[in-house]
C-alpha cells in the first residue's frame, strides 16, 4: 500500500471528471460533500436489469465511467467541493491481466485490487490497496499494484509523489 499525493488537484479532477482515464475500473463506494454529503453504493442489483443488461452487467459493482457524470453534475461550477473519497476497484480481467504480466501467483486465491481517491482540507491523495481471501506473508501483489499504479499516473501525465 502507497499513498500518492496529488501535486496537481485540477489536472487530475480533470481527468478523474471529464477524461476516461478512470472508465474501466469498477465504483465500489464513495461519498461527496459539498453543501450536503452525496453517499454511492456501485454494487448492481441483477434483479433490476433485464436478461440483455444482466448480460453487459458481470461485475458485482458499476464502472466509473457510467456513474462519472452524476458526480461531475454535483461537483461542477465555481465552488471546491469540501471533500470526497471514492473507492475504485480492478475489474477481473483486469486483475487477472495484471497478474499475468507481472507475473504474480495468488493460486485459487481471487484478490481485489483498489484505488481510494480521496481530497479533504485541500489535499488530494491516491491510496493503493490489495485484499485477498487467503492470508499471506508474500507481498509481490501489493509491489506490483503498487508499481502498476505508478506508472499508470505517469502514463496519464498526472504529477505524485509518495509519502
């Protein structure tokens, strides 16, 4: 587990809000204050969507990207919200992509990789986490997502630095 600073609050909210850069991980909680708090729960009732959206819906939780405009629609205009915290996670096949090509071995084991994007007093921070089913003392999950991470806020030219 890491934690990122985030040295440029506006050029990530940009991408956080606007950009699809975050798309493809899955919401699995988060909530927003500004002049209320605005709470969100991604997990998908099935028994709400018919057999064609049950079909595109595999996840337990919603992407980002179908519940980002929501969000964008509470936070947009002149005024910084107060603080929020969402809580991302790596789809499956995302997961199981990432363990192939960092070529990390969690056997039976089906770990959840996530993001908390959090901002409060000003600051923003990204904090990496893992959880698995099984206990273990071997950390080469958390080193690779924790790399993963790195680079990926590089590759979306967003400046961090850890702490």
């Amino acid at each position: 587990m890491i934690s990122l600073k985030i040295l440029e609050m506006n050029r990530f909210m940009g991408k956080f809000l606007k950009g699809e850069n975050f798309d493809g991980f899955l919401l699995k909680e988060g909530f927003l204050r500004t002049g209320m708090e605005y709470r969100f729960q991604g997990r998908l009732f099935p028994e709400y969507f018919n057999a064609e959206e049950q079909e595109r819906h595999t996840e337990e939780y919603t992407y980002w990207g179908e519940v980002k405009p929501f969000v964008f629609e509470l936070v947009k205009g002149k005024r910084t919200p107060l603080a929020f915290s969402f809580t991302l996670l790596l789809s499956k096949n995302d997961t199981a992509q990432l363990l192939a090509r960092r070529q990390v071995n969690v056997g039976e084991d089906s770990p959840s990789l996530f993001l908390q994007m959090r901002f409060e007093h000003g600051t923003g921070r990204i904090i990496t986490g893992t959880a698995r089913n099984t206990f273990t003392l071997d950390k080469s999950l958390d080193e690779a997502w924790d790399v993963e991470v790195q680079q990926l806020m590089k590759a979306m030219e967003l400046a961090v630095e850890e702490e």
